[in-house]
C-alpha cells in the first residue's frame, strides 16, 4: 500500500470544499430571506423519528506529546513539540431522536489528516528533526445532541460523546525504518462541540465545531530509539468545522 501524499490531497481538493460549502451557504441565506417570517419547516422534520444525511468538513489536527524522565538525561534532544497540520473529512449522518431535544446521533467518516513532531537538537548547526504523519482514518463518532426550542426554523445545539479511530495508512508505515518514531493506528478521543440547525423544505443544513481530545496514548514505545524514549506518551488533538446536509 502506497503512502498517501495528504498535502497533495488537501491542496487539490480542499480549496474545491471549501469553495463549494461558500456557494451552499450563500444560496441557504438567499433561501431564508425569501423564507422571511412565519416559516416552520422544522414541523415536518419534527414528525420524523430518524433520518440521514452526508457531512463535509475540514479538520486541523496535531499531538500533545509528554516528556518522560529520560528527556533529561538526553544529549542530543533540547525540546519536542507538535506542528498541526490540515485535512477533510467525509462521512454519513444517522440520527436519532430521543424526545422533542435529544438526539443519539452516529457519524462513521472518512477523515484525512497530517500531524508532526518535531525534535529541536542541542547542536546549534543541527536541524530539527521533523516526524510527520499523513493518515487516513475511518472514524466511528457517538454523539449526545441537546437542541434549542426553535426560533424561525433555526435551533442552536451542543453535543458531546466519544469516537474510535483507527489509521488505515498505517500498513505502509510500519514498513518504514526503525529510526522513526511510530504511531499506534488505534485511538479513543471524548469530543464536545456546539453548531446550529436550519430548517428549509427539503433538507437540514447544520453547520457545527468540535473540538476532539484523544484519550489514549497513542505512542508505540521502542527502547532503542531515542526519540520514542524521550517521550512518556503522545495524545491526539483535533478541531473540525463541520457542514451537515441532512433530511
């Protein structure tokens, strides 16, 4: 399995999404200004026990990596830190209501994203050291969503829950040579956001924040390798701006 060049991916791709989320959200407030007052869509929505939808979003991710006692035994190592880097996702919406204000709601995506690690060295002449990692995740998220009483066909909402991820790029990683620091393919995360709904005839266009905390180390420990010593363990974070089609 080749490595995936997720760079390449997000310039030639992201621009397109973002570009077609801009024409989306125009043609949504033209559509509520021609709405105007008095428009309930939100009823026939109400009616419905579930329904489905697709999401488009785009993500910034990166690492909070944890220094371990051996980081102050190293000759070679001054400082670790992370670098963000860009992505997207897509995925399929599944909600269910509980009640006129809650949802259950199941969003397996499909996200790319790149992260890295830097190692600054104590040598003045040395370059830092760069750990970067492209990844293709298939994510499986669980959210609890409470909503706002509605208000001219718009509710504000929050939600909160968990999500697995595991890195299907990671095959071609573990090829790679012994001297790079290696990231486990597996990972648990608690995430919370909030994002709004509106109502029109046909469908439900919620856009939505989230922001993703890994809770699992995600660091595969090799005592030979002095960038994985130096390291207790490696968390993941993320931020996504979401758009939701829904109906």
């Amino acid at each position: 399995m080749q490595v995936v060049n997720l760079r390449n991916i997000v310039t030639l791709h992201g621009y397109k999404i973002t570009l077609i989320c801009l024409l989306l959200v125009s043609s949504i407030s033209a559509q509520a200004q021609i709405g105007g007052k008095g428009n309930y869509n939100f009823f026939e929505f109400q009616q419905k026990p579930y329904y489905f939808g697709i999401t488009l979003a785009m993500n910034n991710s990166s690492f909070t990596p944890f220094r371990s006692e051996e980081f102050l035994y190293s000759d070679s190592i001054q400082a670790v830190q992370a670098l963000r880097g860009p992505g997207f996702n897509l995925g399929i919406v599944t909600n269910l209501k509980i009640g006129d204000y809650f949802d259950f709601r199941f969003l397996p995506t499909l996200s790319f994203g790149e992260r890295k690690l830097v190692y600054d060295q104590t040598r003045r002449d040395a370059q830092p050291n760069q750990r970067s990692v492209e990844s293709v995740f298939v994510e499986m998220p669980f959210h609890f969503r409470y909503k706002s009483a509605p208000y001219k066909d718009k509710r504000l909402f929050v939600l909160a829950g968990v999500k697995y991820s595991f890195d299907v790029a990671s095959d071609s990683r573990a090829r790679q040579a012994e001297s790079l620091v290696k990231i486990s393919p597996h990972d648990f995360a608690l995430e919370y956001g909030a994002g709004v709904q509106f109502f029109f005839p046909y469908f439900i266009f919620s856009p939505e924040i989230k922001f993703s905390h890994g809770i699992g180390n995600t660091l595969i420990f090799n005592p030979g390798l002095e960038e994985s010593t130096v390291l207790e363990k490696v968390l993941s974070r993320a931020f996504t701006l979401s758009f939701h089609f829904e109906g």
